[in-house]
C-alpha cells in the first residue's frame, strides 16, 4: 500500500543492546511499515513524531528521508499517469504528518512529475513536430499530473528550443535569408506547437539577411535600393562601403561577411541571447577602412500555443 511493502526492523548489535541505543534507520522502517499497512487519512498525526522521539531523531535530521517517503508515495499515486482528487488529498495529509514545506514538496514534483512529462513530449517531438492528437494528449496529461503552467513552460522551452535553435542557426549559417528558409521556419515552429517573435534587434538582423538574399539573386542589385527619397540610407540595410556596396560590385559572399561570436543564457522566458561582433575593427592595420563594428543583440521569446 503506498508504494512501501512491509520489513522487519534491523537488529541492534551487542554493543547497541548493551547501551540501550536503538537502531536509527528502524524509525523510517516503522513510518514505512505503517504506510504500507494504514491508510494514510487513518494514520494518526500524532505518530510520526512520536517515532522520531522514540529514536532520538530531530525534524532537522529527519527532513531528507521523510522527504524521501514522500517522493516515493507520489510516484506511486502518479504511476497510472494521473492524480486523482483523492490521492491529492491524501498527499496534502502526508506532508502534514511528515512536516514538510513548499520547498521539499516542489523538489519532490521534480523529481517524481516532472520526468513523467517530459518523457511524454520527447517521444511526441521525436520526428521534429507535434501533431494535435500529441498536444492533446500531452495537456491531457499535465492537467492529470496538477503540473502548473510554469512548470510545463519550462520543460518545453528546454526539450523544443534545442529542436528550432538547430533549424534557426543552420538558416542563417551563411548570413542569408531566402523566402523559402523563412517559411521552413516558420512550418517548423508550427509543427512544434511554438510561436516565435523577434525583439527589434533581431528583426533587422533578419532583414539585412532578407537584403543580402535579394541582392545576390538579382532581385535588389542597386546600392540606392537601400535608400529613401531624401538618400537616407534605411537601417535595416547593410552600409554601403561595408556589406550591400561590397556585393554589388561583385564581391563574393564569403569576403563580405565573417563570422561572429555567439554566448547563450536563461532567464525567465529569456531563450537566447546572443551577441555577435564583426571581426573586422575600425583603425586595425590592413582592414577595409569603412568597416564599422557591428553589434547586434538578438534576443528570443518563446510562446507556447
């Protein structure tokens, strides 16, 4: 019953037995026992401490492996993948009788929950989307865990982001944005169940790939395409001594663009942020002299549908 079967306690050696001292690790095979043979609405609140006393035990000292009894009963009410409205209350009882705080219960959910449903998402990912029958079986499933949203949002964000991060960077790999990556992109995000916005750093980042796309396509080869009526050059285009001016003259793509540096960090529902700086500074010996330093922020957020 509980997820605990019945065990005889440990026997005290001599030197135990000549003392009086009682074997510790028998007051957390009593708790076991009587888990494994009371209901846990007919346990009295009074027991656990009563054999935390008798052994000796302070709460302080007894809080991992109480802690412990609890993660193992959850697992068990949680291994027909739901939770029913009984077994929430006989949990909310257990952590009464056992003293437990929010912290060990959501340390616990981790630890029991939290693997159930990821489990569940990876296998519903696995060929690189998810179809409605998997969404719906999959907010089915959280909903019969008691899994918050917060929770959910975090364990999608770490199994799919990975999914879009690699069909993101692979699009944009050679600094170019062609219409038919974009629309990759965006069935990709849908196949995931994700929505994807930029912040306007980003935006623009994609633009300039859109306009590189265009001009090495021969679909925008004047340098003056990226200029309003009054010769303003628009700031989403490249600068035109740097790199639009350099394609349109025929320079090649791969002496046009270098590579930048990339960090990534979590905040929150902060996914990605990532700074790339050209490699090519103003006033260093045998640089183009126009060359600018170009920093640009990009910066992601995830939706869930």
């Amino acid at each position: 019953m509980n997820g605990f079967d019945t065990v005889e306690l440990k026997t005290p050696n001599l030197l135990q037995r000549t003392v009086g001292v009682r074997v510790k690790a028998n007051a957390y095979l009593e708790l076991q026992n009587h888990l494994a043979e009371t209901a846990i609405r007919q346990i009295d609140p009074a027991f656990v401490e009563d054999v935390l006393t008798k052994y000796r035990i302070s709460g302080r000292e007894a809080l991992p492996r109480l802690a412990a009894i609890y993660a193992t009963v959850l697992g068990h009410f949680a291994q027909d993948l739901e939770l029913t409205d009984a077994e929430v209350e006989d949990l909310r009882r257990l952590r009464d009788l056992l003293g437990l705080k929010d912290l060990d219960i959501a340390s616990a959910d981790r630890s029991v929950l939290d693997p159930i449903y990821r489990t569940e998402l990876k296998s519903a990912v696995g060929d690189d989307r998810i179809t409605p029958d998997e969404k719906t079986r999959l907010d089915l499933l959280a909903a019969k865990l008691r899994l918050p949203p917060s929770v959910i949002e975090t364990i999608r964000t770490e199994e799919i982001h990975p999914l879009f991060q690699r069909a993101f960077d692979s699009a944009i790999e050679d600094r170019r944005l062609s219409p038919d990556e974009e629309a990759q992109l965006a069935q990709i995000a849908q196949d995931l169940g994700t929505k994807i916005t930029y912040d306007e750093p980003t935006t623009k980042l994609l633009d300039r790939y859109r306009l590189l796309w265009r001009i090495e396509n021969g679909q925008s080869s004047r340098v003056s395409d990226c200029h309003d009526r009054n010769r303003i050059r628009r700031p989403d285009c490249p600068d035109s001594h740097h790199e639009g001016g350099l394609l349109a003259h025929g320079e090649t793509r791969s002496s046009a663009l270098h590579e930048g540096s990339a960090q990534a960090a979590r905040h929150g529902n902060l996914i990605r942020y990532e700074q790339a700086t050209d490699s090519r500074r103003r006033g260093q010996d045998n640089q183009h002299p126009f060359a600018p330093r170009d920093e640009l922020h990009t910066l992601r957020r995830w939706y869930p549908n």
